[in-house]
C-alpha cells in the first residue's frame, strides 16, 4: 500500500517539485494551493491529487483537511506555502504584517493542527515544515520574514517533544536560493525612503550572480524533503542546499557577534 503525502503550496517551486519526486516513487500526493483549477498538468499526473487550499483560511483549512482523510490516512504533511515580506520594518502596514504571520506561522500552525488528531491516533508519521536558512541566521531587511522563519524552527523543535512518544516525527527543511520565481511571485517589498540606500545594497548583494550561483534546484531540495520524511532518526532540522550550509556552518563556527559583523559588511558595507 502506497504512502501518502499532504503538500501545502503545490502550485509552483519546491512544493510542485516535491508533488512530482514523490509521485514517481508511488506515493499518493494530495497537493493543495490556492487555484487547483489551474494547474492541470499536475492533476493529470498519475497518484496527485489536487485540492483547494488558502492556508489563511481557517474554514477552507478544516475543508480541505476532512477531504483528504477521507481519503486514506496522512503518512506525512509538508507545510510549504509560504512567501517572503521584505524591505524596511517600519514601512511595513499592519496588513502585510498580519498577512506574512497568517502565512507563513499561523497557517502552517492551522494546517497542522487539522491533521494532528488523525496523525497521533494512527501512531506514524511525520509533519514537516519549509523554513529557510533564515530560520537559522537573520540577514538585513527582512525582520518580519525572519520573525516567521525562526518561529517556525522554534514550534517545530519544541513540538517535537511534543509528539514523539505519539510516533511523529517533526522535520523542518530550511533551504538557502532556490532557483524559482520566489522573488517574482512570492516576495512582497516594503521601500521607505529612509532607508533607500541600505535597502538598495541589500538587494544587491543578494542578487549577485557569484552569490545566487551557490542555489540548488527546486528539485535538488525536493530530495531532502524525500529524506526528512523517510529519516528514523531525532534529527529535526535539515539544512538544504550547499549555500544554506555554508552559511549556518559559518554561524557556528565564527559565533554569532563574528557572523553578525561579517553579514554587516557584505550586505552594507
């Protein structure tokens, strides 16, 4: 009997990449996203199963949640909707900040919770999360990003306690650059004039070539989610990605003030 996998934010990336890679190793997909309805390539794939889901929707949550345990149990739920608010924290509206914690924390808070009852009654599973290597290390500009990432590996390792004498396992994935269209479609600006020139520096650094060209593919980190839902061990964090690695692997060994004054001097000057 085949296993099944839950995806949150199917439609593009990493969440779509994932539906794929574990569609052809004969799971059962259920990828959810906000407009099923466009993407028939994906439903057309042999073993996915596609469902509506705005994860900031607390009613289309429990909806989408009962359809698919109606269907079989859930082996594994991946947690991967999400986008990036970046720029200046004080430019930031009260609405972009309740939009990026409903998101990013709240709604993967939401979706679990909506599975978690099926999943410690069976006794098996894991519940997996796509932080970021800005879950683990914080970078100029994006604080509120930063806020959702990090509270998310902070929930992740404290549940973990939580559920393990239930037989879940809780995994996050935190990816360095994925080459999509994160930046196109998933990120959202905040400019203030007062902070043009850190801002602009900021986004140059991120955006240069020598920098982006440490990326993995969607389809490389789509491999460690495979790993992180089928890995026996304690572990909870899996750090993707050669850039995410370097990164946090400089974090500590540096210790965070050297870090900081690194991060300081690269992305400002």
């Amino acid at each position: 009997m085949s296993k099944t996998i839950v995806i949150t934010g199917s439609s593009t990336g990493l969440g779509r990449a994932t539906a794929l890679l574990f569609a052809s190793r004969g799971w059962t997909v259920i990828a959810t996203m906000r407009h099923p309805e466009k993407e028939a390539d994906l439903a057309a794939v042999p073993g996915v199963t596609l469902l509506p889901l705005d994860v900031t929707d607390p009613a289309q949550i429990r909806e989408a949640a009962a359809k698919a345990l109606a269907l079989g149990p859930v082996d594994v739920l991946f947690n991967n909707a999400g986008y990036g608010l970046a720029g200046a924290f004080e430019a930031a509206t009260d609405d972009q900040l309740v939009n990026q914690l409903n998101t990013n924390l709240l709604g993967v808070m939401r979706v679990t919770q909506a599975f978690l009852p099926a999943m410690r009654e069976r006794g098996e599973g894991a519940i997996i999360t796509t932080t970021s290597i800005g879950g683990l290390v914080a970078f100029p500009f994006n604080s509120v990003y930063h806020a959702t990432k990090w509270g998310l590996e902070g929930w992740s390792e404290s549940l973990a306690y939580e559920l393990e004498p239930f037989g879940l396992k809780v995994r996050t994935v935190a990816p360095g650059g994925i080459a999509t269209d994160f930046a196109g479609r998933s990120l959202v600006l905040t400019p203030h004039p007062a902070y043009i020139a850190g801002i602009t520096r900021t986004m140059a650094a991120f955006s240069d070539p020598a920098r982006r060209a440490g990326g993995s593919t969607a389809e490389q980190i789509a491999q460690v989610v495979y790993q992180a839902a089928t890995d026996q061990s304690d572990r909870v964090t899996f750090v993707a990605g050669e850039d995410a690695k370097a990164t946090y692997g400089q974090r500590l060994a540096a210790g965070v003030e050297a870090f900081r004054a690194g991060i300081r001097q690269m992305f400002l000057g």
